[in-house]
C-alpha cells in the first residue's frame, strides 16, 4: 500500500494505492484522484526545471525546463546533462537546450529571453 497526497485540484486529498489489488486507489473526491494515483504508484513522472550558463555579465544563468514530464527516477541524470552547457545569447524562450533527454520525448527548453 502506498499513501499519497492528490495534487491536481486544492482538495488534497489522502490516496491509499494498493498495489497488490491492480493499484485500486481509495480516497479520493473525484475522478482526476483516481488516474493520478494510478499513474503516481506505476510510474512517476516529473517536469524538471534548472538552470544551465550563459555567457553574459548581466544574466549569468538561463532557467531551463523540460517540455513534458520524464520518468522521476531519470530526473538526477537529467540535470546531470546540463552541467558544462554554456548558451550564448542571444536566448528565446523555447530554445532547444537539450534535445531528447535520456532517450524520452522530451527536452530541456529555456524558459527566458536573454539579450545581453
């Protein structure tokens, strides 16, 4: 059994996940509870944000996500990869950072404009 809080709505509610019974999941309000503790319990995913260098004097950091959620056991060596990344501006928000992270979908994109 696995306990959890429901995150998708403000009421927060206290999942129970049995993962023994087809992860039946219990305590939930409403039906997005239901499809979040399922997912939560059988695979994890998280979107990752940090930051990566830029050559710049006046921002010398560019804040970076990724475009969907990645597998949370995967999220350490994914930041992983932006260690050594230096962006030259100028930067758009949605550049590409990192294409394809780990072999998923998804990628780290910048998340500001930077000029100078």
């Amino acid at each position: 059994m696995k306990e959890m809080i429901c995150i998708l709505c403000p009421q927060g509610c206290h999942l129970t996940v049995d993962e023994a019974d087809d992860f039946k999941v219990s305590g939930n309000r409403c039906k997005r509870g239901l499809s979040y503790g399922r997912e939560e319990a059988m695979n994890p995913v998280r979107t990752v944000t940090s930051t990566v260098c830029v050559q710049s004097a006046v921002h010398p950091r560019c804040p970076v996500k990724t475009d969907q959620p990645i597998p949370k056991k995967d999220m350490k060596e994914a930041v992983r990869l932006l260690d050594g990344i230096q962006m030259i501006p100028p930067i758009r928000r949605g550049d590409l950072v990192v294409e394809k992270i780990l072999g998923h979908a998804a990628n780290f994109v910048a998340t500001r404009d930077i000029d100078q």
